[in-house]
C-alpha cells in the first residue's frame, strides 16, 4: 500500500481581485488607453460609414459578399457601420466581452481584406489591433468593475461611484 501526500503551492502570482485600480499602476493606465482607443475609433470609423467623410470604405469590401448578401457595397458598408459602433459602446460599457467582440470583428475585417488579395498592409495593421484587443479584454479582468471608477483612480480612496464592465 502506497501513501499519497499533497502539498498546497502557494502562488505568487496575484489573483485578478488583488490588483489595484490606480493611475499610477502602468497596467491600469494601459487598460485605460486601450478602453478609451477602442471606443472612440469604431464610433468614429462607424459613424464614417453613413458620412464617407475619411475614405470611400465601400472599396474594402471583397465582391463576395456583395453577391453573398445580393446588395451593393455602400448599401452594406450602413449594416457595417451600425456594428462598429455598437462594437465601441459595449467596449463602453463592458470592455472585457467588448474587447473579445472587437478582436472577433477585426478577425472578420482581416478575412474580408485577404479575400482581396490587395490590403496586405491594411489587413497586418488590423492583426496588430485585433491583438491589441485582446489584451483590452486580458487587462479587464484584472480591474473589476467596482474597482474601476475615475475618482479611485485619481486619489486613491475608494467611492461610491463604479463604473460597469
């Protein structure tokens, strides 16, 4: 007969719940800058879809799916724009399912461009920002939501006020 022993390991590593929400913290701030980038740049760029303000974008739309849909791409380019900016309002308000749903949305921006066969460039760039994302959704979960209000993270002291995620 054989005696099993089992040792706890204690981990250094800290839990999600152990990590201070404050500006000086560089990951915080890091949470920040990705939160804010991913709110404001798909309401912009979805918002441009309706004006065509900053660039024609029906020409980023592979032909397939025009025949997929059986519509034209400015016609979709509206359905597109409607995503997006709905897209940076989850990020908004819950960026840790936001960042996952962005990080979907530019894997799908990335196939429409390779389906192309033109916007090598352009498809590598939203590779980078669909990581960037999924960072966006990583740092989330080491910030609760409670933890997460403007004025704890300028003074130090907790609040009242939350802000959701």
């Amino acid at each position: 007969m054989t005696t099993t022993t089992v040792r706890t390991i204690e981990s250094s590593r800290p839990q999600a719940t152990d990590r201070s929400a404050s500006l000086q913290d560089p990951a915080y701030q890091g949470f920040w800058l990705l939160r804010i980038g991913f709110i404001v740049a798909p309401i912009l760029f979805g918002l441009d879809k309706f004006a065509h303000a900053l660039v024609d974008w029906d020409r980023y739309l592979a032909p397939e799916f025009t025949d997929l849909f059986d519509a034209q791409a400015h016609t979709l380019m509206y359905g597109v724009g409607a995503i997006e900016i709905v897209a940076g309002l989850v990020v908004a308000l819950r960026p840790r399912f936001g960042g996952y749903l962005v990080a979907a949305w530019l894997a799908g921006i990335i196939t429409n461009l390779l389906l192309m066969a033109d916007f090598y460039d352009i498809a590598l760039r939203d590779f980078g920002l669909l990581l960037a994302a999924l960072t966006l959704a990583r740092l989330a979960t080491a910030f609760p939501a409670h933890e997460r209000s403007w004025a704890r993270s300028v003074n130090g002291s907790p609040t009242s006020s939350t802000a959701s995620g």
